[in-house]
C-alpha cells in the first residue's frame, strides 16, 4: 500500500483517498506503538513475558513507520510545497506529516539522514524542510484558536528542528563542509519558531496559559536555549553572519520572557566582540541594530524591562573586556538613547490626538540627525510632515519639508537619499527633488499665511531661475507668485495667535513630558478654554493647576498627573532693519508675534501698606521670561523652555508700560482707520472713551496721586527720571487722542452724536489740565502719495526695552535731539521738493473752545490746509500770532526734527504750575523738536 501512496500522492490523484488511507495507517499504528508502551510499562514486566512482548509489538511498528518514513515523508513535504495556501488538502497534509513526525524517534532520524546516497541530496532535503517549516509557522494552515492542533504541529517541529541542528553540527560545520546559507537558513527558521503568536504565553489569559505550559511546556525557551548554542557552535564562521543575523537576534531577545532575554542578550556582545578582533570597530553591527530596533520597536516590541536589561548586562560584558570598556558603554548609551525615544513614540502614535506623537517624532529626528543617520532622519520628517498636514498645521508642515531642501544641494548631483512622500520617481537629481520640495513649500506657507517665509523661498527659486537654469517662464512664473505674497500681507487679515505655557508635572506623565514646561502657538482665534479641553483629553485623570506659580517638590515627585496652563505674551525682538523706518503695522505685527523665543507672563501682587482708593501706588508685578529650545513657529507648534528668568517690576514702571501700551493701541487704531475708513468704530468709541472719561476708567489721575506727589519723590529720589518719562507719556497721549476723535466724529451715526459730543467734552477738559501741567505736544506724520494712504505710525524701539531687560530704574538723562543743520539754499529747496513730492503734512494747533473738534476738516481737505493743532486752551488764552501759523504750516526738512517711525513734532511749555520736562525722553522717540515759546 504505501508504494502505491506514494505514486500517487506523488502524482496528485486520488488524493482524497489518499489522505484517509494515510491518515488510518498512522492512527493503526500510533494506537499499536501505544499498546507496545504499555505492555512494556506494566508492574512486574522487567524481564517477562509481557516485556518481551511488548518490545517485538513495539519493533514491529517501528519497522513501519520506518517504511512510511523514507517513502512517504518527503512526498507529503513536497506535496505541501506545491499546493496553494487556499486548498482545503493541505491542512490535511500537513496532520499527516506532524504525525509522522510525532512517532519518529533518535533512531528514525538518525537512519533517515544516512539513507541519503550523498551529501548534496541531505543538504537539498534539510534547505527544503527548514524553508517549508518557516512559511507554515508564518502562515498557519490551522486557525489561531485551534490552539491543540497548534500546539502540536510546534511540539513536532521543535523536535524535528533540534535534530535537524545536531545534523547541522556534525556535517556541515567544518571548515571543508561549511554551508553558510543551511546554517543561516536554520536561524531564520528557529527565530521565527521562537516568536510565533502562538507561543506568546503573556497574551493568552491565565487559565490558558496555564493549560499550555502544563501539557507543552514553554517552548521559547527550549529553541532560544538551541540557538545560543548554535551560534557558539559557528567558532570563526560568527563574522560571517554579521550584521545579517543581528536582525533575527534582536528579535528573539526582544520576546517579553525575562530568562529567555538573560540567556540570549549577551549574543550581541560576542558579536561586538567578533566583528572588533578582526576589524578594531563594530561599526556593522552598531548600523544595523539601530536600523533594525527602529522597526522593531514601532512594530510593537520591547518594553522598559528590556531597556534595563540591555543596558545592565552589555555593560557587565564590556567591562570585562578592557578594550571594549570605552566604546562599548558609548554604543550602550546610544542604544538606550534611542530605545527611550522610541518606546515614547510608540506610546502616542495610536492616539487619537497627535500632538504629543509629533513630539516623539521630533526627538527621534533630532537623535537620528545627532548620529548622522541621514536615512532615517529623513523618514521621520516624513512622518512629521504627514502628521502636521493631517491637522492642517501647514507652516509647521512647511517648515518640516525645508529641513529636507536644506540638505540638498542646487547641483545635477544624483540624489542618493531615499525620496520620501508623493515625489515623483523622475526627480533623480538634487536641483530637482529641491524645486518640488521649494513648491511644496511655497503652497503650505500660503496656506498657512505665513507669506513673508513663503516670499523668502521664491527669491531663491527666483535666483536660481535667472541666473543658474536661465528659464524665464519659470521665473515670471515665481515672480508673480511673490508679488501675490506681498499683495496678501497688506490686504489680507491675519489675526495673531495666541500662546500658552504648560507645565506637565507628576511622574505620572511620559518622560518626554514630566516635570516640563513648553511654549505652545495657539491656531487662529483659538480660545484658552478650547485649547485647555484638548490639550487634558489624552489625560483624563489629570489635574488642572489653579496656580500659575511653580508648583513645589509635593507635586513634581508626586505619582499623579498635574497640568498648569496660561496665556504668556510673545516678546518681539528688535529689528535692526525697521530702524528709522515708518513701516505698515501689517508688516511690523508679522514679526511680533512670529520668530519669537522669548515670552513673558506677568502676575501682579501687592506690596507695602495697602491703599484702598489706589491699588496702582502698591501694585508690584513680578515678570517671568520663558525662553524655548527654538524660535516658534517652527517644525512644532510647541518647544520646551530651557530657561526661566523672574524680574520685579515697580509700581512706577508698570504704569509707564501701561501708557507706553495704551499710547500703542490708540496708534494702532488710528493707523487701521486711516488704511481702512470702512472699519466698525464701536472698538475705537470704547478705547478712547475709557481713557478720556474717568468715570469709565479713571484715566491716569491714579498715577498722578500715586507717582507726583512731592512725599513719594522724597522716598524714592531715584525715580526721578522715570516720573519724568510718566509725565512725557501722559502729555504725548494728547495728540494721539486728538486724531482718535477727530477719526470719530467723522465716522460717528448721527445716533451716536451725544455720545461723541460728551466724549469731546471730557477730552477738551483732560487736554487743558495735561497741557497745563506737563505742557504741549505737536506730532506730524507724513503720507505716502503713491498708496494714497497714511504710513503706519509705530513707535521706537525702545519703547518696551524696560519690559524686555527688567531694568529696575532708567534714570539716565533723555538727550536733546539736535536740529538738522541748513546747509545750502538749494538743498533746501531739493528737500521741499521732495517732501511736497511724497508727502502732506498735518499737525495739530489751537482752536476756539466754540469750535468742535469733530467739525475739522477731513484728511484730504488737511492736505491743503496748513497745520492745526488740535489741543485746547483755556478760555483766556491767546491765540498764537500769524506769523507762526504761516511758519508752521509746511515746515521744511530743516525746520523739523522727524522720528525713526516716521514721526516728527514739537514740545511747548506749560501755562501752569508744574514746568514741562527740559527734554524729550528717548523712550518715547529717538528724535523731537524742541522749540520754546519764545521762538514760536
């Protein structure tokens, strides 16, 4: 019978009854082979009559499946190789080949291996069995809750593989018999043995677990045991599996079974040691376990036990070796490095929110470029980018893919980088895998309104395409792009965003996160509260801290979870290039909120004995300055703070800064009135009505009961200079509320008239007691004929320098502007030339308190009229003479003193008591005329 199954199991017929005829053959003698063991086994059978009756049933059915052995074996193994995975027979084949596996003992095999007439014939059989092994362990025929039939085709293949090893030792070891590829083709085959689903015991429940390890054992430890030995079996021949056996080895040690990672991680350092002896570096094998724990780990493997474990016992080898001592524990702390930063990543790549993923992936990139590993660095920008798109972060998306264009160069060089994302396989050089990546760019900066980085990047792409590839299409092309930039930032609205600084403290956060503080860049119009929902829904249980002040000890090395969040303010570096400069606030908003590394939160207390009727002589702020890792925007809305400074400011510099900043808001208003008339007036009619009605706001009489007092000078002598800089504020304020008010009487619904009509009241009694107490201020601004719009007012730039150094007292004296020098008549008149060619002037004199201040002319009739100052007198004051007005009315380039910002103006003494200051403090502009009454 068993020649005709082979024949025609051989020949694919018939098989159906074939199987079943097998498959009772094998059941017939598994049940005599157990009767034979049995009669064996009986009491008192030693040396009777049972026992040698048993032992000839028992060689009767070795005879046979002897037979089955060397004529069916290998035609059911082919069989199986040439069936499709989908063919309902080969389940069945492959129970009839474990059961003969399964009844096969030492002496089977070890006559099955010599019946091959040759060497090369063993050596096909074992390259075949080991091959058909790997792909059924790969891709049961069995369903994975068929845990019996699972269970023992692996029991069978244990076996088999063990004495297939032994074969392995024996005959293809020696230097004249050595067979690479069978030796390599074995370790494939016992690691991926050692990690099937099937045996990972830690993910099956308890009771089955239980059932496994009592009926099969843990058979990971078995095969793990074997392929330790085999490796120290290979001798000299270990280089030559290096690096491809690392990958197998790493992932073997990296199963969740603590014994069997003891016994097997020291394999690594036999073969730190194996590749340093013959080459003096293990630079092989350091390359490819780091690319292969990259996979490994973001596949799901490896834990912080096998970090510990890795890093305890490869220290222990090294040490020993004192050659290996110094780089070894270098390449251990790489590897440990990484290992943490993955093992984060893994942590959050499946949240739903991504935010704390696009970390992780920025630390990765970081370490990958630390270490010069170009590859892999470029496929977590990938990553990166991917991410920011999906959340439609285009400038961080952008300023991702730039970090890839930085590395190539414009040349015709091959890019040898592995091209990432949706780039065409065409771009084989690096000029052009650069120009897409500079269009993609492009397109994610407009789309993230980020136009001034956009507009950087098409200069480049201009340059090279006038002056490197010569393709004018392309560069009108680009050219216009850029001019739509600059369109975009004077036409489009882009509101600021916000930023928040959150502190993650508690052990119970990751360690990328623990104990930390980071700066985020809120989106658009993106509240705190809204912000705060997302920024806790990864962690539910957390606590939101109350507090804005640094929590202590009891919270940081406490095992929970506490989130503190609040709004600090970007603070703007100093711009060389907008000096002397009167520059639109759309451009000069751009950069005070973007390009920033420093921010600021300011938390005000009180200090001294407390006034009831004055909180500002006793309100103190104590300033916190946060700097972060990286300018924001930038590849992540969020960098860490790597440093923290606290500055004190007075009561006295906190109300110069508040003045300084309502000076700002009230330019900034009139400067968007002025470029847009169409604009809502209600935010202009609320700003200038809580500044000049006092019973709105209480105006600045607070500072001045607080700060001007003669006591308050005694005790504090130093504070000279900067009450002088208070009081110069307050009298500059004049003329900017001034153009505020006549900008509202002009847009004002006559529904409205009352309202502004009380307004103008307070303003012209608030203008008379300022003007009489700290004197006149006259300001002038110069239009751009060519827009047909008003230049943006700004203030200099020292203006917040306070704010940024935390200077304690500016006492130094303000220097006097000097006038500009008459030098010739005929540069006079180029000069006048030139002002009546680009600009008009408006100034403010006094009118008659009978004549409103919203009947004045409208800016296009000023540009006509000669200057009129807005500031209004007292009843009995005179009239200035004819004569000055016709002086005034157009001054010329010698008869004026302009600010860097674009601003000119005069300063006349008071009436009053109090005398005006001698000089005009720098911190308020770089440059003014100063003319007294007796030239006026």
């Amino acid at each position: 019978a068993v020649p005709i199954l082979q024949e025609l199991i051989g020949k694919g017929e018939e098989e159906d009854a074939c199987i079943e005829l097998l498959s009772n053959i094998l059941e017939v003698l598994y049940k005599a082979q157990k009767r034979a063991e049995e009669l064996r086994a009986q009491p008192g059978a030693g040396k009777g009559q049972h026992r040698n009756r048993g032992d000839t049933e028992l060689g009767k059915v070795k005879k046979h499946i002897q037979l089955i052995l060397e004529q069916l074996l290998h035609t059911v193994n082919r069989r199986v190789i040439v069936l499709d995975r989908e063919n309902t027979l080969r389940s069945h084949y492959v129970a009839c080949m474990a059961a003969i596996l399964s009844q096969m003992d030492k002496d089977h095999y070890s006559s099955y291996i010599q019946a091959f007439p040759s060497r090369p014939e063993l050596m096909d059989f074992l390259m075949e069995t080991f091959i058909l092994f790997k792909d059924l362990i790969g891709k049961t025929v069995y369903p994975s809750d068929w845990m019996v039939m699972n269970m023992v085709q692996n029991r069978e293949f244990l076996r088999a593989i063990n004495q297939f090893a032994s074969t392995l030792t024996e005959m293809f070891l020696s230097n004249s018999s050595f067979e690479l590829q069978l030796w390599n083709n074995y370790f494939h085959l016992a690691v991926a043995f050692l990690t099937q689903d099937s045996l990972q015991l830690e993910n099956f429940s308890m009771a089955k677990r239980n059932s496994i390890l009592a009926k099969y054992g843990d058979m990971r430890a078995t095969i793990g045991a074997a392929i330790r030995d085999m490796w120290y079996n290979l001798g000299n021949r270990k280089i030559e599996f290096i690096p491809g056996m690392v990958g197998p080895i790493l992932e073997m040690t990296l199963v969740p079974e603590l014994e069997l990672r003891k016994s097997t991680i020291p394999i690594f350092f036999d073969m730190m040691l194996c590749e340093y002896q013959l080459t003096k570096s293990f630079s092989r094998f350091e390359d490819e376990i780091l690319r292969k724990l990259d996979s490994e780990v973001e596949g799901g493997r490896g834990d912080e036990q096998y970090k510990q474990l890795f890093e305890s016992i490869l220290l222990s080898c090294c040490q020993r070796h004192s050659e290996l001592a110094k780089p070894g524990e270098n390449f251990i702390a790489l590897v440990t490095g990484l290992l943490e930063r993955l093992l984060d990543y893994r942590a959050v790549m499946n949240d739903e929110n991504k935010t704390y993923s696009m970390s992780c992936t920025v630390n990765l990139l970081n370490f990958y470029k630390e270490i010069d590993r170009q590859a892999m660095y470029i496929r977590y920008l990938y990553k990166l980018k991917d991410l920011h798109i999906s959340y439609e972060n285009y400038t961080e998306g952008a300023y991702t893919l730039l970090l890839h264009a930085r590395l190539l160069k414009w040349s015709d060089e091959v890019n040898i980088a592995p091209i990432q994302g949706l780039h065409s396989p065409s771009l084989h050089t690096q000029r052009q895998l650069k120009e897409a990546l500079y269009n993609q760019i492009i397109e994610y900066f407009d789309q993230g309104k980020m136009w001034e980085e956009a507009i950087h990047i098409c200069k480049e792409l201009a340059e090279q395409y006038e002056n490197e590839v010569f393709d004018y299409e392309l560069l009108s092309d680009i050219l216009q792009r850029e001019a739509k930039f600059y369109e975009k930032i004077l036409k489009v609205l882009r509101p600021s965003p916000d930023y928040f600084a959150v502190g993650y403290y508690g052990q119970g956060f990751p360690t990328f996160l623990r104990n930390k503080v980071f700066i985020y860049r809120g989106k658009e119009y993106e509240r705190r509260e809204d912000f705060e929902m997302q920024l806790l829904s990864p962690f539910p249980h957390a606590e939101k801290l109350q507090s804005t002040s640094p929590p202590g000890q009891d919270i940081t090395g406490s095992p929970g979870q506490y989130i503190q969040c609040f709004t600090v303010q970007p603070v703007e570096e100093a711009k060389v290039w907008f000096k002397d400069q009167s520059i639109p606030e759309q451009i000069t908003n751009f950069y005070k909120a973007n390009h920033v590394q420093k921010f600021s939160y300011s938390r005000p207390f009180m200090k001294g004995p407390k006034d009831p009727d004055n909180e500002f002589a006793t309100m103190w702020i104590e300033r916190t300055t946060f700097v972060t890792a990286y300018p924001l925007p930038g590849i992540l809305r969020w960098f860490a703070v790597t440093s923290t400074t606290t500055t004190i400011i007075s009561p006295l510099e906190n109300a110069i800064e508040t003045m300084m900043k309502t000076n700002e808001r009230i330019m900034s208003e009139i400067n968007r009135h002025q470029n847009d008339p169409s604009l809502p007036i209600n935010p202009l009619s609320m700003l200038l009505n809580g500044i000049v009605d006092p019973a709105v706001m209480g105006g600045f009489a607070k500072y001045e009961t607080a700060f001007f007092q003669e006591s308050y000078l005694l005790e504090h002598p130093q504070d000279q200079g900067n009450i002088e800089k208070l009081k110069d504020l307050i009298a500059w304020q004049i003329p900017l509320l001034a153009e505020g008010i006549r900008i509202h009487g002009w847009k004002v619904m006559e529904d409205l008239r009352p309202f502004h009509e009380r307004m103008e009241q307070c303003f012209m009694q608030l203008q008379a007691k300022v003007e009489s107490q700290y004197g006149v201020r006259e300001m002038v601004c110069f239009e751009d004929r060519r827009s047909g719009r008003p230049r943006s007012m700004a203030w200099g730039p020292d203006w917040d320098r306070m704010s940024r150094t935390g200077d304690r007292q500016v006492t130094e004296a303000p220097q006097t502007p000097k006038l500009a020098l008459r030098t010739s008549e005929s540069e006079d008149r180029r000069n006048e030339r030139k002002e009546n060619r680009s600009s008009t002037f408006f100034g403010h004199r006094r009118q008659d308190l009978r004549q409103s201040i919203s009947e004045l002319p409208e800016p296009k009739d000023e540009k006509r009229r000669r200057s009129h100052n807005f500031s209004e007198s007292s009843s009995d004051a005179k009239q200035p003479p004819a004569n000055r007005d016709a002086a005034g009315a157009q001054p010329s380039a010698t008869g004026l003193s302009l600010s860097p910002t674009g601003f000119g103006g005069r300063v006349k003494s008071a009436s009053k008591v109090l005398p005006p200051p001698r000089k005009i403090s720098p911190m308020v502009y770089e440059t003014f005329l100063e003319q007294s009454n007796a030239t006026a």
